[in-house]
C-alpha cells in the first residue's frame, strides 16, 4: 500500500491529510494553540470531590474542571501521589523511582474519598479532549507512547501487541524487554517493535524514562494548574504511530514544519529522513494533491460512491446512524440477494473510511441492505471487520442483527471532524423554516411606530424585498397611504432584490440605516 502524509500548514492551525492509494482516509486538524491535547501532562488541583459519582474534578486551567473517575486512578495511586508528593517538595532526590516502595493497591470497588481530598496537588493526563460542553476526561495512570514502547510509571505488567502474531517473536520480545526494564516500571510493546533489535528498544526506554524524570523534576517549580508535558504535535504523533515501509512521501508546505519533521525522522527512522519534501508550488497543497475535491465529496450527509451507491449519515447527540442505499448499482443477472451482498461489500469499505476520515466515536449503527442469507451476513460482518482492522482506534464491531443493523462502538478522544460543505440559507438560518408574514408586518409596524412617535423621526425610508414591496404599496388604499393617515408621515418604500423575503431596513434621513 502507497501512503503519503500532505501537511498545510497556516497562522492558525496545521490540517493533516493521510492518502491511502491516493485516498484520502485521515483528517487531522491541529490548532497551534491547543493546551488540553491527549497526552499532555498537568499538575492540577482537586477542587471538588463528587461521593455520589465517585469522581473528582480537577482544575487543569480549562474554563470548566476536569473529570477524573475512581477507575482512572490506577491501582498504585498512592504511590504515585507520594512519589509526586515528594517532587513537589523538592524532595524526590532523597529517592528514586526505581527504589521507592511500593503502596498496596487500591480496591477496584473502594472510594475516591479513601484517596483524594480538595485542594491536593496531583499529576494528571489528558485522557480525552475538551468535546462540546464537557471539560476534559483525566487519568492518573500516566503513560508514556514512544516508536516501539509505551511506558508506565509504577505498574508491573509487559504487555505485547495482539497484533504480534508469532509466539517466537513474543516470546524473545518478553525476554529481551525483561532483561532491560528498570524496577517500578511497566511496558506495553507496540506492534512496531516487531523484529526490532535490544539496542533500539533500549535507546526508546532510555528516551521515555528520561521524559518522567524530567516530569519530577519540573514539579518544585510548578504551580497548580500548569502544564509539566506537552504530547508530540498531530503530525509527530501520526509519524510516530504509523510510519513504515509503505510510507513513501511527505509534503509540507511550511518550511518551520518541513525542518521540524525532516529532524524528527532523523531520530526515529534515519533511513526514511529523505521521503521528506517541501511543496513550493503557487497552487494550494490541498488543491494541487486533489484533497479538497476528495473533501467536498467525503462529508456532507450524502456520499456517493463511483459505483452509484450511497450512504446517508445522520449525527445525533447520542449516536450516528448510517443508511446504505443501492442508487443505480443493480445487475439485472443477479439475484435481489446477490445484488445485495455486493452492494453492502462496497459500502462495507466506504463506512469504514468514514469512520476514519470523520473520527466518528461513541456509538455507530449502520443500516445495511437486508441479507436472508447467514452465510452473506457472515462475510459482510468480515469484510467490515477487515476494513476497520487498518482504523487505529479501539473499536468493537457486532454481526449483523436480524433486522440488518451493525452495530459499532468506537473510540472518542477528540471532537468529530466536521467539514462544511453546504452554508446555512440566510433567510431560514438552516433551519427550514421562517417567519409567518403575519409577524413580519407586525414586526415592521412596531419598529415605525417607535421611531415616528417615540424617536420623532421623519423622512423614513423602508427597504424591502420587492415582493413586500408590492404587497405594502398596490391597491386602493394601500398600507403605506394607511400608514401616512395613522402617523401623518409619509413612509418612502424601496424595494432591494438582493434582500431575502423576511428582511427589511429603515434608513432615515442622512442615509443611515437604523434599528430599534
């Protein structure tokens, strides 16, 4: 597979465009000033402790606190909250991570009263993006991603990738991680670090051991709430998490960012620092690698695919809904079974890219075209199962109900990618409606009877569409002659086509428009 990575880079924020075959399947949009991204570490302080929810909320700095859960505490809490303790006084020298001893673990069913109190101190990471109205999601079980690792400070256990298949290679990965892991420590080992050999996955350790030392270091000058580590920018972290052989080429349009990256890659994969190229073309990168034409078919609530067919997506606050429809794509030789299969095949793989491409989370419920068929419904389930399987997120997909309905939880950390591809009608403001005309005469003649008697206006003129126009000015004893008998002023009416039909303007004498 052919992957490439466009980086546009502008003042205000880097947009990220992940090609597949030339296919867009990833959008990431980093705003440069993002405080409260996934990853980044904070001393914050407790400010509320909720019994009832067996939560805590944290001041992290956010304008709303931050939710922290009995279960995000992690089992060795009370060493970790010590081992901070002691940062925090300047004392951690008197100490070291690997030598500290260690705390009984908390119970899974114990209560957060049991280990926090208000106004404590404590290290948090952000577990989940600020999204609507809720501030962020935290955790006190700190880790660490590197290229080939994930470190975690005071746990016990090496976990291995299931996507490590063969039992050797697991088996010499325990045993060479074993051998290097210091005390106190406890590692998962990504699927990259598959064949890798011990020098390269102890200068990673090295590198993740050092980032925590330097956390605890930090803490005497710190004061709650203040960020202590800020997790790679949206394009290290992509590079870092998805960089193989079958990356073949990354464009930036940015010089700053072609230069950061390009050293980046020197430090995880020197071999590679050359598929870095800087655009320098006077057409968009967007434009010119054909993303924004692939951007405005993609979102909208309608996606067509080549073949004809096509998805409708819904967004509820609850969850998305995805319908899938046959368009045109019927094959007269086929059986209404056949054709169905075929066509969920194709959207199978669509839904998929979707999914990816909006980092749509929560809760997933697609509508696929009905199969009577077990077997059918067997290899639908499979095929959406190997399409997700490239999606980097946690995700859970069920088989096809008995009504047709998939049903598929993925993973949310950050807000829904959302694309406009269509603006709100000016006159309904999106919502397909507008006011009755019985209100907008109302409305009008409130306005003139305050200017007229309340603000002594006179010499009044009133723009309107040219519809309003002839309703208020044709006929015997028309409203305006009505108007001028009621306020003894004469109105002067303009009709404007570029007005939409509810709008209307009073101007007064000087030509300025005014309002009530």
């Amino acid at each position: 597979m052919n992957r490439e990575l466009i980086i546009d880079s502008s003042l205000s924020e880097v947009n990220i465009a992940l090609l597949e075959d030339k296919n867009l399947v990833e959008l990431n949009k980093e705003q440069i000033n993002n405080n409260f991204a996934v990853g980044d570490v904070f001393l914050g302080k407790v400010k509320k402790i909720m019994p009832g929810l067996n939560a805590a909320f944290v001041d992290v700095g956010y304008e709303k606190d931050a939710f922290l859960h009995y279960l995000d505490l992690g089992p060795q809490i009370r060493t970790f909250n010590k081992y901070v303790k002691l940062g925090v006084l300047a004392k951690a020298h008197l100490t070291s991570h690997e030598t500290i001893k260690r705390e009984k673990d908390i119970e899974k069913s114990g209560k957060i009263t049991q280990v926090l109190v208000s106004g404590q101190q404590i290290l948090v990471q952000i577990a989940k993006e600020p999204i609507s109205t809720k501030g962020p999601r935290i955790s006190t079980e700190i880790s660490f991603p590197g290229r080939f690792l994930v470190l975690l400070p005071f746990s016990n256990k090496i976990s291995i990738s299931q996507k490590i298949k063969s039992k050797e290679e697991r088996n010499r990965l325990k045993r060479l991680i074993t051998s290097i892991l210091p005390n106190n420590y406890g590692i998962i080992i990504r699927t990259v670090a598959e064949n890798k050999k011990v020098a390269e996955l102890d200068a990673d350790l090295r590198d993740l051991t050092g980032k925590w030392e330097g956390i605890i270091k930090k803490l005497p000058n710190s004061k709650p709430p203040q960020k202590v580590l800020s997790e790679l920018d949206r394009a290290s972290q992509i590079l870092r998490d998805i960089l193989n052989a079958s990356f073949n080429t990354i464009h930036v349009n940015d010089a700053t960012l072609f230069d950061e990256i390009r050293n980046y890659i020197g430090t995880i994969a020197p071999d590679k620092k050359d598929i870095v190229k800087r655009y320098k073309g006077k057409v968009p990168i967007f434009d010119y690698y054909g993303i924004e034409k692939q951007l405005r078919s993609s979102f909208g609530k309608t996606v067509t695919i080549k073949s004809g067919v096509y998805l409708v997506i819904e967004h509820t606050e609850a969850l998305h809904v995805i319908d899938i429809n046959s368009g045109h794509r019927v094959n007269k030789e086929n059986s209404q079974e056949e054709n169905a299969l075929i066509v969920n095949m194709e959207a199978a793989a669509e839904v998929a890219r979707q999914l990816r491409l909006r980092d749509m989370g929560g809760i997933i419920v697609i509508d696929f075209i009905d199969l009577h068929d077990a077997k059918n419904r067997r290899a639908l389930h499979q095929k959406l199962v190997e399409e997700m399987s490239k999606d980097r997120a946690k995700h859970t997909i069920l088989p096809p109900s008995k009504f047709g309905l998939v049903q598929i939880t993925r993973q949310r950390v950050r807000p829904e990618m959302i694309v406009p591809v269509l603006d709100p009608c000016p006159t309904c403001s999106g919502t397909g409606q507008i006011k009755s005309s019985m209100f907008l005469m109302d409305e009008v003649e409130n306005n003139l009877n305050y200017l007229i008697r309340d603000q002594n206006e006179s010499k009044l003129t009133l723009a309107v569409h040219p519809y309003i126009y002839a309703f208020l000015t044709k006929g015997f004893m028309s409203i305006q002659m009505k108007w001028f008998r009621k306020y003894f002023s004469w109105v002067k009416i303009k009709p404007e086509s570029g007005y939409q039909i509810m709008e209307f303007q009073f101007i007064n004498k000087n030509g300025d428009i005014i309002k009530r």
